[in-house]
C-alpha cells in the first residue's frame, strides 16, 4: 500500500509491536507497585528444613512430689523473611523442639508428644499460645518448685508440665522472642534484635538495667514460706496442708 505525502515532514518515530508496548508498560507498574505484606511470624513452614539449625540446649532442674529432677531440652532456630510495610525484614523464630530419651521413664512417651506439638505449633506461627495454654496444665501431685522470678524469688507451678513449659519460655525470652512474661515480641523489634545479632555476633539479651529495676521493685511470687527445713534448713511451704521443704531433699512434716 502506498500513501502519497503531500506535507513537510518535520519528525518522524517508529511504531512499536502492542504486545512489546503492553509488556514494557506491565513492567513498569510492577517495578512502582510495593511488596506484599507477608508477616514473618505467622508464615507457615512446611517442615523442618534440611541441613544444620543453630540450637539451645538447656538443663532444666525442678523439684516436685517425687524429689527433684533434671531434663534437657533443646531448641533450634532459623531465620524466617517476610514482608512489613513494603520492606523485606530478617526475623529469628523457633521451629523445633527436641527432648532427648532416656530421661525419663513413664512421663516420656507424652513429653515426647509434647515436644511434637510444640514443634508443629512453632512452624505453624502460634508456638507462644502452645506454650502459655501448657502452662496453665495443673495436677494432683502438688506445686513444682522450678526457676527463680524476676524478684529472685523461687518459681512455683502447677505441674511438671507447666514447669517445663515456663523454662522454654524463659529460653525464647533469653532470645529475645518473647518478653519475660512469655508473651510474643512485635515483628519490627524481632527484625532489630536479629539485625543486631548479626552486626554483633552474638544473640540478643535482656537489658541489664531492666533486669536491675524489675528487682528493684520488690514483690513475691508462689507459695508462702511457712518455716525452715530441719533437715537442709532449705525453705517449706504448704502443699496438702502439710509443711513440705521444696529446697531440694523432700523433707516433710506429716512423713
């Protein structure tokens, strides 16, 4: 086809493909459009990733019904990315929770199952709900004596269970996962410690100050010191209204 020009021409430019154009605009509105909002704590981690995770191992002494005891526990972390406001973060979660056999005998088989759950609730963004639903487990044995509070006053809870549960807390909070009270840490502080880890080399830890000012207070925790053990002059209190000594040999006044 011939088109006869019958004008000055002054400029000229080349047409472009509509499939080129179209794509060269698609381009564009993705460079201009922000990152999906992808929250790093809630995000779902299918299963354990293969390879080596850096982890905590952890002795946790406690003292109930049946004398005192001793366990290990472990925990693995990784980093996990997300997205928060428009911008890429590195955080640092728990993923696995690991209690070696052999420690105990009867107990194993549902703190294994225990260890299980926490693990899948880890992965699945809710391990410090998991955690706190597990300490509000009580029995019919009497408090266990375990930790000190943050007034350095000794711990004392409903269960083995509930024990145990406290010292993993404790471990997170040492991490920085969690505060002092187990309840979980905002993404943009998560991203800053784990930031600071890496500038640093080392993991987060608790202000000394705060620590300092929360003891400072003053305040208890637990039962009532009702007197003093004859046998290792450790602290007793009330269980089963009986004076029991929870300092560690078990001595008790009904026998």
């Amino acid at each position: 086809m011939t088109v006869e020009i019958k004008s000055r021409i002054v400029g000229y430019h080349v047409k472009q493909p509509q499939a080129e154009s179209n794509a060269g605009l698609q381009t564009g509105l993705q460079a201009e459009l922000p990152l999906s909002e992808e929250d790093p704590l809630t995000l779902r981690i299918p299963s354990r990733p293969e390879g080596t995770l850096e982890a905590v191992s952890e002795k946790i002494s406690y003292v109930g019904a049946e004398g005192r005891k001793k366990v290990y526990v472990l925990v693995a972390f990784m980093p996990v990315e997300g997205v928060l406001n428009g911008k890429q973060v590195v955080i640092e979660r728990p993923v696995e929770f690991f209690f070696p056999s052999g420690q105990l005998s009867s107990e194993h088989q549902w703190i294994t199952a225990t260890m299980r759950s926490l693990s899948l609730a880890a992965r699945g963004g809710y391990v410090t709900q998991a955690l706190a639903d597990l300490r509000k487990v009580a029995w019919d044995k009497g408090l266990v004596r375990c930790g000190m509070n943050r007034w350095n006053k000794p711990m004392f809870h409903d269960s083995e269970v509930s024990a145990i549960a406290w010292s993993i807390q404790q471990i997170l909070y040492r991490r920085g996962f969690v505060d002092a009270d187990g309840i979980q840490v905002p993404v943009e502080e998560l991203a800053q410690r784990y930031a600071q880890r890496l500038m640093h080399g080392h993991p987060w830890q608790p202000p000394a100050a705060e620590e300092n000012d929360v003891q400072n207070n003053g305040g208890s925790a637990g039962a009532a010191v009702v007197g003093h053990c004859p046998e290792c002059r450790g602290e007793l209190i009330m269980m089963d209204g009986c004076p029991t000594c929870y300092a560690g040999c078990g001595w008790s006044k009904c026998g």
